[in-house]
C-alpha cells in the first residue's frame, strides 16, 4: 500500500471524501491526514524492534576505544541483545555497559578475555580493550528510515514525502493508528478504536521475529551461545 492508499483507506474509514492528493495537496483535510500518517509511522516504529527495520553494519577499526563514524546515520537504537562481533578475534562485544560498568571495566588492566565491551559516548561507539587499527566488527541496529522511495533504486527516510512511498511497516496497523488519532484529533469518541488498535500492536510485537530459545542448563555464560543442552520455546 502507497501513503495515498492508506490515507484514502482512512478517509472511508472516518466518513470523509478520500483525497485524490495528499503530499503537496492544498486541501486541508488532506494535510491533516499526512500529518497524522506520519505521526502515526514515527510512534509505531519505536513500539517495537521491528525485524523489518533491523539493519545490519559493518566497519574498520580505527586504534583507540572510539571509532567515529562506525554507526549507521540511520540507526535509531542498537538491536535485540545488543551483541557485536569482534570478527578479526572471534570475540563478542557486550553491552551497553551503564556508566559506573563502563568506568570500572576501563579501569582494569588490559588482559585477554573471552569478549569485549561497547558503550555509546556521544555520538560515538567506544569499544574496551581498544581495537587495533584496521579490524573488522559487525553488528545489527534497528533503523529509523520505516519509510520507501519509489525508484530505482529504492530510497528511504523516515518521513512520507510523495503519494507513491511505502512502508517497511505493517500498513494496516498504521490504518488502525490513523484511524483513533483522527478521531481524537477531531474531539470525537476514539477508546474503542485505540483499544482496538494497542490489541493489534500487541499481537504483531509478539509475532515480531518469531519465538525465542531460552538456555535452561545449569551452567551460566555471559558470552551467549555456549549451552545448548535444554531448551523451551517461548510464545
């Protein structure tokens, strides 16, 4: 579904005339529906770690604990379980370490280990034991860019701007969203169609990714994916 799509969607769903336009339209309902689609867009992609915005990055090392530059301009937040991987010495790198973590972990001698620690210092990844010039480390974030460009190739932002963009997102919870935010928006009665709509968030954040193994043995790591002796699914 393209933004003009779904704000007409939205339209029929509120008992108003669908636009024919919206980004650039004149008209003021329809710049009320843009705004409230691209509010709406913005709050949903931070209402979970969405797979579909998880984006994976890789960079070289530069010697010393920060390394400018090594984040995505379009990360948002860091993935689920936060790991990245030290791939020149196939060791993890924990964290986020909070900031008393951090301080005693920088204070310690230097000594091998089994993996590293990050920690986000300004706009900067910082890396303990600092990394040698010239090595590799990978690691996964969530992007803030929910929205697609039509063309080719594609392009994407975080914010609509033509009727034809789409959405890394799931359309119809968008629809639902627009729908309670507009009728608040309006000063009707929107708690059926808010409820309606958390339930339904909700469910695809549960869905998100599919289940996870949890590690029942009796030996605990801090270096995950050393035991693999019992597991549950989780639903």
């Amino acid at each position: 579904m393209t933004l003009l799509s779904i704000v007409q969607d939205v339209a029929l769903e509120v008992g108003v005339t669908p636009p024919t336009a919206v980004v650039g339209s004149l008209d003021l309902q329809a710049q009320q529906l843009q705004r409230i689609a691209q509010k709406e867009a913005t709050a949903l992609a931070q209402r979970s770690n969405w797979t579909r915005l998880i984006v994976p990055f890789e960079f070289t090392t530069v010697a010393g604990m920060p390394q400018p530059g090594a984040l995505p301009a379009e990360m948002n937040r860091m993935s689920p379980g936060r790991v990245i991987w030290w791939v020149d010495m196939f060791r993890p790198i924990l964290g986020p370490l909070t900031p008393e973590e951090w301080a005693a972990a920088i204070s310690r001698p230097v000594s091998p280990g089994l993996w590293g620690y990050w920690r986000i210092i300004g706009e900067d990844l910082n890396i303990y034991p600092a990394p040698a010039d010239g090595q590799t480390v990978r690691g996964e974030c969530i992007s803030s860019n929910w929205c697609i460009h039509a063309g080719t190739p594609e392009t994407y932002g975080d914010r609509w701007t033509a009727d034809t963009d789409t959405t890394r997102l799931d359309e119809e919870l968008i629809t639902l969203g627009m729908i309670w935010r507009w009728r608040q928006t309006k000063g009707l009665d929107y708690a059926e169609d808010m409820a309606t709509y958390e339930r339904q968030v909700e469910q695809a954040a549960a869905r998100n990714g599919g289940m996870k193994d949890i590690n029942m043995s009796a030996t605990r790591y801090r270096w995950p994916g050393f035991n693999w002796s019992q597991t549950i699914n989780v639903v």
